[in-house]
C-alpha cells in the first residue's frame, strides 16, 4: 500500500514538471496532403513515464488517458 502511494506522489510530481515542460507545435501538412492539427507536446528528455500518452498518464489539454504500454 505504501509502495502505491509512493508512486503516485511521484507520478504527481512528473506530471507537474511535464505540464510546465509542454510545447506548442505549430499545425502542419505532411508530405501525403495531411493536415495536422496544432498541438502540445513533452519536450524530449528520454524518458517515457512522462510522455502524455503512456498508460497511467492524461494529458492535461485534452484529457485523454494514455494508451501506450511503457516498455
């Protein structure tokens, strides 16, 4: 029990930081005629325990929870 505890003030804590890490993407046409939207992001860091869309996270702007397995 302590031990989740534990870890989820740590993911509060990550999450913190990530929500203030974001950064704006500008929306854009890929080379096949796609238009994508503009967007947040996490900055790069090399870690995926704070990415918006690994399992156990949301992503602030949409609210989305995350859905890729942390390998």
């Amino acid at each position: 029990m302590l031990r989740k505890i534990l870890t989820c003030v740590i993911a509060l804590f990550v999450l913190t930081g990530v929500a203030e890490g974001a950064q704006r993407m500008r929306g854009y046409i890929k080379k096949n005629g796609t238009y994508v939207m503009p967007h947040y992001k996490t900055r790069k860091d090399g870690t995926r325990l704070n990415n918006y869309s690994t399992k156990g996270n949301i992503n602030p702007y949409t609210g989305k929870k995350g859905y890729k397995k942390l390998r």
